[in-house]
C-alpha cells in the first residue's frame, strides 16, 4: 500500500512538473511568434456557432512548415494558428471559424507533423 502511494505522489509531482514547463514553452513561443502590432483575430472553433451580421470573406488555412517538424509540438501549433490569423488579417477579417484541423498530440514515426487549421474568413466588426 505505501509502494502505491508512494508510485502515485511521484505520478502527481511528475505530471505538474511537465505541465509548469510546458506553460513556460508555450508563453516563450507565443512571445517569438506573435507580431506585436498585428490586428487581433479571433478564432471559434465548433459547430452551430451563428455568424448573423457578420460579412463572409472567403476562406483561409494556415499551416506549420516541413522546416519547423523539429521544433515542439506547442510551437508548431502556434506558427499554424499565426498563419491562419494572418491568412485571415490579409482578407480583412477579425473572426476565423475554424472547421478543420489536423491537430493530435501524439507523433507517430514517419508520419507528416506538419499541423494545418483551416476554416471561414468573417468581417464581424
């Protein structure tokens, strides 16, 4: 029983341990990524969302790049929403439903990495 106890405290200390770096990689790659004067865009994800008044400008994607494979999975992430929002920001939007994604948090061998978020382009302003 003290074996079990023991085996699940260091579980609990391990899982909060990867969750406080993992917040601190994602803060640092917000920060490299994000452009400091660039209109914010905001992005709905799901269905049976009511887009009533707002002007439909087309649509967009974004992606992560085959040269950013190596790079961290939270990075790469980001660089793929980044070029959706400014996929969006080229049309005039400042909403993005988002439809599609090939987002997953496991990597299989051999496998593309390469994260892609696309979706519809709206002027809700």
């Amino acid at each position: 029983m003290f074996v079990n106890w023991v085996r699940n405290l260091f579980l609990i200390i391990t899982v909060l341990l990867l969750v406080t770096v993992s917040q601190a990689v994602l803060a640092e790659a917000v920060e490299s990524t994000e452009p400091k004067t660039a209109k914010r865009i905001v992005l709905v994800i799901g269905e049976g969302n009511d887009f009533a008044g707002c002007e439909k400008l087309g649509s967009v994607a974004g992606q992560s790049e085959e040269s950013d494979n190596e790079k961290p999975y939270p990075q790469r992430l980001i660089i793929a929403r980044t070029n959706l929002q400014k996929a969006a920001a080229d049309l005039g939007a400042d909403t993005v439903h988002v439809l599609n994604s090939n987002t997953t948090r496991f990597e299989v061998p051999g496998v593309i990495k390469q994260i892609i978020f696309s979706g519809e382009a709206y002027a809700c302003e």
